[in-house]
C-alpha cells in the first residue's frame, strides 16, 4: 500500500478514536452497536487497510462521523505505483 494512503488511512483511524472518547465510547461499546468484533473495531482505530469499507463505515456511523471521499490530481507514475 502506498505510504499516503496508509497515512490517510491512520489518520482516519485517530479522528474516530478522538470521536469515541469524546463521546466516552469504549471499543467494546463500539462493538456492540455494530455487532464487529472488538479485533475488527480496534484494526478500524489504528487504520488498518484490511479492514472493510463497509467496516469502516459502521465503526464511523456508531461515532457519529462520516467518511468523505475527494478527488486529487495525480500523476500516472504514483497512479502506477498504486
């Protein structure tokens, strides 16, 4: 995985943890609302590319947040590196 793209996905991972603990949610709470497994909802915190889309999207819903997608200009070489 390119390193921008892990980058985004752990700092994804740290606004849902500041959300959860704004909201005081454990991960155990997190669980239970979207029925994931604890392993799954903490692999969502650190920003794990092995986790679903559609994981992500339940542990962002549960806190109440939302995952926005934005186009960016790219180049065909970092576009081949992908």
């Amino acid at each position: 995985m390119p390193y921008f793209m892990e980058n985004t996905l752990i700092e994804i991972g740290k606004e849902l943890q500041k959300r959860m603990k704004l909201l005081n949610l454990s991960q155990k709470n997190i669980a239970a609302i979207t029925k994931l497994s604890i392993k799954t909802v903490r692999a969502v915190m650190q920003g794990r590319g092995s986790v679903t889309m559609d994981n992500w999207m339940k542990v962002a819903i549960a806190v109440g947040a939302t995952i926005n997608i934005t186009t960016i200009k790219m180049s065909d070489e970092t576009r081949r590196s992908i």
